[in-house]
C-alpha cells in the first residue's frame, strides 16, 4: 500500500491521546431488551399489520448497479443447484424458510439475498433467473406476508431492498404477473416496516444497512419523494452514530467497515440511477470510511485481522475501492477507531491501541488490545489468529471461541488470562477500560507508545509496550512492560506470556541459545527475531485464511514470570537479507 499517494490529509498524527471504553462491560440494559423485546412483539399485532398495508408499485422506476463483483464459488454452487457459505451447503430445491436447519451465518447470507450478487457474477440473466426466482419462491411462502424474527429484522430488510432492487431483473423479469405482484407487494411492505423500524438497530453496519434500505426503496418505488427526504434524515444519524470522526466504525470491525462502505456505493448507484445527485454528508462519510479502511490494510494490500474478521483478500479490497471511486492514502492513526499504521520501506505494521467495543455494540468483539500485525512488502510475518466471526463451518465451536481470546492475538498474556473478560453470551466484560496512547515521528523511528488497565484490577500491573520503525523499515523494536498499578503485595511472581503468531508461510528456526529465531518469508526474505527479559520457544498456531479455513501456522512465545516490581521485555525484529 503506497501510504504517499497525495490525498487526504486525515493521517495527521496526535502526540497523545486517551482512549476510553465507557460502560464497555455493559450489553443492553434490562429496559433496553425489554423495549427491544417489545418492539418484536407488536410486529405480529393487528395494528402493525395495518401499518403494513397500502399500494404496491406496478413497476420500479430505477434500478441501481451493484458495481461489487460476487464470489465465483458460491455463484457457480447456485449453477449446480446448490447454496454454499463458508463450508455449510443446502440444496435450493430442499430450502425450507419456515424450518431453517441452518447456522446463524448462513441464514445471514440467504436472508439478505446477498447470493444475488454471487449469480450475478457468474451467469446471464436468462439461465440465472429461474435460480432466483425458485428462492424467492420459497422465501415469499414462508415470510412474505407473516412477520416474524429474524426475516424482518431491520437490517435485513434493508439489505434485501438494495439487493432486489440492485439485481432486479433477476427476480422480477418472470412473465408470472402473480409472481411478480407479490414480490413488489412484499418490497412494498418491507419498506413500510423499515420506516418504523430503521432506528431500532444497534449503531454500525446494522443500522446503516436499515436506512439504506429505507433510501433506495423511496428512489426506487414511484411516489417515493417524501421517504427519500425522512431517509437522508435518519441515514445522517446513523453514520453520526455508527461512524467515528476518522472514519471507523463504532463496532471497530474491519469487516463491518467494508460492509458498510459497500452499501453506501450501492446506495450511491441508486441517486445515479434517478440522475441525482447523492448528498454530500454520504459522499463524505464513504471517503473519511475508505481512508481508515486503507489504514487496516498490509503490503499484500488485504485487510489485517481484527475483531473478528478474517484476512480479506487484496484483490476484493481493491475491486471495492475502485467501485466507490475515493482516491486517498491510508489512514496512520485512527484517532477514535483505535487502529495505529507505521509503515516505512517495505514494512507495514497495524496495531490495536484501543479499548475493545462496547458491549452493547457488537457481539463477538475479541480481547486484542495492543496486539500487532506486521507485514514485508506482500508478505505476512506477524499476524494474529482472526477471523472468529469468518470461520468455516467445520470449525468447532470452541475452536471459533478461542480465536477471540487475547492469546490468540500477537500480544502479551498475563497469568493465562484475557485482557477483556469474555462472556459466555459471546459478549465483552470487564476488562481494558482506558488505553493511555503516545505517538511520535522523528527522523529516527516512528514510535507508539501505549498502555491498557485490563490486568489492573485483577492482577495489580499495567501493561506498557512500545513499538518503533526504523525509517527505512528493517528494524521494529519493541517492548513489554508490566508495571505495578496498586499496592498490593504480590506473594508470588506473576507469569507472563508474549506470543508473535506468524503467517503460514513463514517458516522458523529457533537459534541454540533460546533468545533468538530467524525467520524465511515466501520470498526469501531473512528476518531475525530476538528478546530479553524473558524464554523462547516455537509452539504451534493456526491462521484463519481469507476462506475462513484454519492453516496451521507457528508463533513464537517468549514466557517469564513478573516479580512484585514489574517486568520489562524488549524484543527486535531485523531485516537481514
């Protein structure tokens, strides 16, 4: 990633900043569910379903691109008669919505019509057709006219309008006129359902996925002007409540991140479908999104894993940039999204220096903070385990599970416990609530300063490390300290785990003293690591691929035991060929 590239100059780089996690250990309040619950509730109401009633178009009056390319697997499975998501598969001509016997992740996918993009992709309108139009079917039977949980979550419907209307001819070009009625009923519906609805999603890709589908079905449907003008009110608000200042999501996944910037383009394509122009406040909020997007990504151009999300392939990274249209340099500090870049020669380096995010934001957040990645050029050295919310469907639970916890990142452990307490109902609990962050730039190095508290109120220590880059980036130093935060009277010495999980590729070989290992990337290139302070050993990893498949993989794990006084453990890794 070439991070001079003349842009934007949102990669201004902050002294000092204090980042703190407000009510983090909280999910949703007691009211908050019962609202939220209640709300569900009223969907199957007389009054909501008179809510629900009115004309339904007879035609739609544009149909926005979806200039996204869709995956050829998945797209060439729907061919063979068949709907595949990350390793789960189901026959169309056996799909049941009233009894779905699939995962969360693959209901997701066939919910939101996603697939459309993916036989879109790989076939004609003529042979693709039939396919969708079995689907819709089957979806039209089971929730096209009875409202239940999850088909008419918010979100979802607001990913399905954009789908529809996007790939519209292949659903509605049957000659059917009672087929075609009932999709256009039930779009119809699921917008009036949207305009109620839209702002009861939690912030993020959820609720910016809501408003805009609520947009596209007011530039779609005739009569929709005054829809258009509520939707660009609430769109406004969700991204003031799902989109930091510096551009990243409030969820502080990258995936979300990509999601979000897709439907954003989609909804983009509608207002160009009506030859209108899309308001400023989007465009803005999609080039302020694309520059933090940038900042997550390494040499290889693909996206680095973090909360949850895997390893996004550079080649669907860059397929999206060029669809948006933004022109701009990676961003070097996410100020609120939390993410740090340093990046010198052929080096890149991507940091979390953020508390992880709210509870009541996200499911599935991971324990990471002050981990690292770290690539040369297209190859990746230092990674973490990723991808707990991407996983392959053979993937065993607890396997999943353990992706998120902070050993699985590349960061130090303290007493074989996680820096953020991970709950049972896949939330985040006490842990890191404040992150102290110091940056510098200096003709020598650049350097990250950082600290967490997630082992203060447990353990007594604060943990410090610091990262610097040499200017040309052959030399990234680091170091680990546990710094005593109370005065507590530790009786015994704390153990302390640092663990560099490498990339599949990389291959190890520890050296005879047990303070060093050098290290061979696909490309041949040579690198040494050493550390003081603390034992070293090779031990077994795994990486989630783009795929959502487990690699096996190495890491280095450099262990030690912190006495009353603190410990400090430096570490290098140099270029040598």
């Amino acid at each position: 990633m070439n991070d001079s590239l003349p842009g934007s100059g949102a990669d201004g780089v902050e002294e000092g900043k204090r980042l703190i996690r407000t009510g983090g250990d909280r999910g949703l309040s007691l009211a908050e569910r019962i609202s939220e619950r209640f709300q569900r509730l009223t969907w199957g109401t007389p009054l909501h379903a008179m809510r629900l009633r009115g004309r339904y178009p007879l035609k739609l009056i544009a149909v926005p691109d979806d200039p996204f390319f869709g995956d050829v697997h998945r797209g060439n499975g729907l061919l063979e008669g068949v709907v595949r998501f990350r390793g789960e598969e189901r026959a169309i001509e056996q799909l049941d919505f009233s009894k779905p016997g699939w995962s969360t992740p693959f209901a997701e996918y066939l919910q939101s019509f996603a697939w459309l993009r993916d036989l879109s992709s790989v076939t004609t309108r003529a042979q693709g057709a039939p396919i969708a139009e079995e689907i819709m079917r089957r979806w039209l039977e089971a929730h096209g006219e009875k409202v239940s949980d999850p088909a008419w979550r918010a979100d979802q419907w607001g990913r399905r309008i954009l789908f529809w209307t996007a790939h519209a001819p292949l659903i509605l070009s049957s000659s059917n006129l009672i087929y075609r009625s009932s999709v256009l009923h039930a779009l119809a519906r699921g917008a009036r359902h949207l305009d109620r609805g839209a702002d009861r999603v939690q912030p993020g890709v959820a609720r910016i996925a809501a408003w805009s589908g609520v947009l596209v079905a007011g530039l779609s449907m005739p009569g929709g002007d005054p829809r258009r003008a509520f939707g660009e009110n609430g769109l406004k608000r969700a991204l003031d409540h799902s989109v930091f200042e510096d551009g990243g999501s409030v969820t502080r996944s990258p995936a979300a991140q990509l999601e979000s910037i897709q439907l954003l383009t989609i909804l983009g394509e509608a207002y160009a479908s009506r030859r209108l122009q899309t308001p400023d406040f989007i465009d803005a909020a999609r080039a302020r999104m694309v520059t933090a997007l940038l900042g997550l990504c390494h040499g290889d151009k693909g996206l680095s894993s973090w909360q949850g999300s895997g390893p996004i392939a550079g080649e669907i990274i860059e397929q999206v940039i060029e669809a948006t249209g933004v022109r701009t340099r990676p961003l070097k500090q996410a100020r609120e999204w939390g993410y740090q870049r340093l990046a010198a020669g052929q080096s890149v380096l991507i940091m979390d220096a953020a508390p992880p995010p709210l509870a009541r934001l996200v499911e599935g957040g991971c324990a990471s903070t002050l981990a690292f990645e770290f690539s040369d050029g297209v190859d990746r050295i230092v990674v973490n385990c990723g991808g707990a919310r991407a996983t392959h469907a053979q993937v065993p639970a607890a396997l999943t599970e353990g992706l998120r916890t902070t050993a699985a990142h590349s960061t130090l452990v303290l007493s074989n416990s996680n820096s953020t307490a991970i709950h049972s109902d896949g939330t985040l609990g006490r842990g890191v609530v404040e992150v102290e962050l110091a940056r510098h730039e200096t003709d020598s190095a650049s350097r990250i300063e950082a600290s967490h508290d997630g082992y203060v109120r447990r353990l007594g220590y604060l943990h410090r490390r610091v990262v610097a880059m040499s200017p040309d980036g052959r030399d990234i130093r680091g170091e680990d300290m546990l710094l005593p935060a109370d005065r507590r009277k530790h009786k015994m010495p704390t153990p302390f785990t640092a663990r560099f999980h490498l990339h599949p590729q990389v291959e190890v070989t520890p050296t005879a003293d047990g303070f060093a290992a050098i290290l061979r990337t696909a490309s041949g290139h040579l690198w040494q690591f050493r550390c003081k302070g603390g034992e070293l050993t090779v031990e077994d990893s795994l990486w989630i691929d783009p795929r959502g498949r487990p690699l096996s993989s190495q890491q280095l794990v450099v262990t030690g035991a912190s006495p009353a006084g603190g410990a400090n453990l430096s570490w290098l890794f140099h270029r040598a060929k």
